[in-house]
C-alpha cells in the first residue's frame, strides 16, 4: 500500500478502514507545540487484547496507527501488534519521536512486519531540539541516528515536520537535513491550535502566507523524494497554487477523519478526530462497538458527517 494511498483515494461513504490507536498516554518528551503532557497526566496504557477485540470487529479494515505518547516505550506491546496485523494482512504504522529507536528495536520492528516508521523531526540544531522538546539536547544526536538507521531498514521512513511560525524559518533546512539521512517521504502538517486547560498553542501561519512559504520550500525537493502536505489549506484564487498543486512528487492527502479513521485514546475514548475535532462518541472499554458505530451512527458522528469540514479542507483538493 502506497504512503497516505486511504487519504489520496476518494471517499463515496462513510466506512471504517483505519483506526488511529493511542497505545499509550504516556510520553517521555514535552514539545512545546503538543498537547499530549497536558491532557494525559496519568499513565494509561491500552492492551493487546482490547486492541485485538477493535480489530476483529472490522472487517473493512485496511490500517492500524500507532500513537500516543510515545508509544515506542512499550516497545514488546508494538511488536506484538504488528505480529498481529501482519498476520491478518493489516498495514501498520508508528508514529515515534524516534527516542526509543536503535538498530535492536529496529530489527525487532522490522522482522515484525512493520510497513512504516513515522518519525517527528521539526528542527536542525541540538539547541532548537531542546527548546522544543523540552529535553536536553543530547537526545537529538539519538534521533537523528535513529532516523537514518530506520532510513537503512526495510520500513518505509516518514519523517513529520510541523508547519508553524516557530517552524517556517527551518523548513527547507530539517527537509535537507532528513533527505541527508537517507528520508525520501516527508509529511508536513499544518500546525492545529488546541486549547486545553485554559492553554492556547496557536501555530498557524499568518493569512496569505501559507501559498508563498509551501513554494519556497517545493523549490529545494529533490526529484526522488515526496513531499506530503497534511491539514494544508490553499486559497485556490493565489497565483501559486496551481503551481503548488501541479509539482511532480508533491501531494495533499484528503481528510479522512470521521470518514474513514476513528481515533481510540488510551482511555478508550473514541474520537472523530484527536486534534482537529477530539468529540467523544464512545469508549471501547465501555462496551461501545466499533462496527456498530456507522449503522447506529452517534448523534455529534452523524452531525460532522453532514456538516463540518476540517478547518483546513477544501473542495478544490475533493
């Protein structure tokens, strides 16, 4: 299966093909841009079984995430997923900060079946690292070797910059940076404000200016990398988009939140979408079923489908 191949595809109905699993709450890092140490204070952890039980109610299911936390600190929890998702003809995905990641887990992962390692790289100096990450800088020298060795491997490696004001100067730079390293798909995501706790991250670009800084970093794509823009909204009137949109290697993924992915916290929560729309429409640890949930659709489930639009969606990517 082709990277983001859910996402580029369209969707004629609502259909369960992948759930984004949040093993765990748990997170050894404390990014300044996410919320994830904010919301989840207590360590929460799902179980094989539980995640077992959500995927044999899913007969349509194409893909499984893995998220959190990072959920690489259970590392013998991802392996047995995989196993799983391997043997029932899943792909599988981890998303990483890439701390927990050396030749040994790597192997480990790979002789598993994992078909991609998402790992999250925003910066292209040791100090930037530690400011962002809130951890000292050393980690960074580990990440950038965990990258290149899951670079060497047969997983396919994704590396995941955040689109922001604090990121726009770096861009080009952590682009160059991981294609050094052997990354030959790099996902950027929009940055989403989340307000939790009386906290604001506001991290957008100003107006008008996403067109400009999205062709300038296009300018430096090697030929043999893609580049994958995520909750990216274009105005279609701006004299760069078509130029933007026509680029060989450069795609949009559409958003398949609601639609085709659900998000399961560690907690059980079933979300629309963790971020973007995090509206709770069950839990699977309290007996809601996942392939119930499109025939005896939740109220806020039916409204989204019929309503609401990811901020950053628009037609002309439909």
């Amino acid at each position: 299966m082709r990277y983001k191949s859910l996402e580029l595809e369209p969707a004629d109905r609502p259909s369960l093909e992948s759930l984004e699993i949040g093993l765990t709450s748990t997170c050894n890092f404390r990014c300044s841009f996410c919320c994830a140490h904010e919301r989840n204070r207590e360590e929460q952890k799902l179980s094989f079984t539980v995640i077992q039980h959500m995927i044999e109610q899913l007969p349509d299911l194409k893909r499984i995430k893995l998220s959190g936390g990072e959920v690489l600190l259970y590392l013998e929890d991802c392996i047995q997923v995989v196993d799983y998702c391997r043997r029932k003809g899943l792909e599988v995905q981890i998303n990483s900060n890439g701390s927990m990641l050396n030749a040994s887990s790597i192997s480990a992962l790979e002789q598993a079946g994992l078909n991609t390692l998402h790992i999250s790289l925003h910066v292209e100096s040791a100090p930037q690292f530690s400011e962002f990450s809130g951890m000292s800088s050393e980690w960074y020298a580990r990440v950038l070797a965990a990258i290149k060795l899951a670079a060497q491997s047969e997983i396919e490696c994704v590396v995941e910059t955040i689109i922001s004001q604090d990121t726009k100067p770096l861009l080009v730079e952590v682009y160059q940076l991981a294609y050094e390293l052997g990354v030959r798909k790099h996902e950027f995501q929009y940055g989403i404000s989340v307000e939790q706790e009386q906290r604001r991250w506001k991290q957008q670009l100003k107006p008008f200016d996403t067109e400009q800084t999205l062709w300038s970093l296009i300018q430096h794509k090697a030929y043999d990398s893609e580049m994958y823009f995520t909750c990216v909204d274009l105005d279609p009137s701006h004299p760069l988009t078509p130029l933007i949109l026509r680029t060989e290697g450069v795609n949009f993924p559409r958003c398949m939140e609601g639609m085709k992915q659900l998000h399961i916290h560690s907690n059980g929560d079933i979300l629309i979408c963790e971020l973007g729309y995090p509206k709770k429409i069950g839990n699977v640890l309290e007996g809601t079923r996942l392939d119930q949930l499109y025939t005896q659709m939740p109220e806020a489930l039916s409204s989204f489908l019929k309503h609401h639009r990811c901020q950053k969606y628009t037609d002309h990517f439909a």
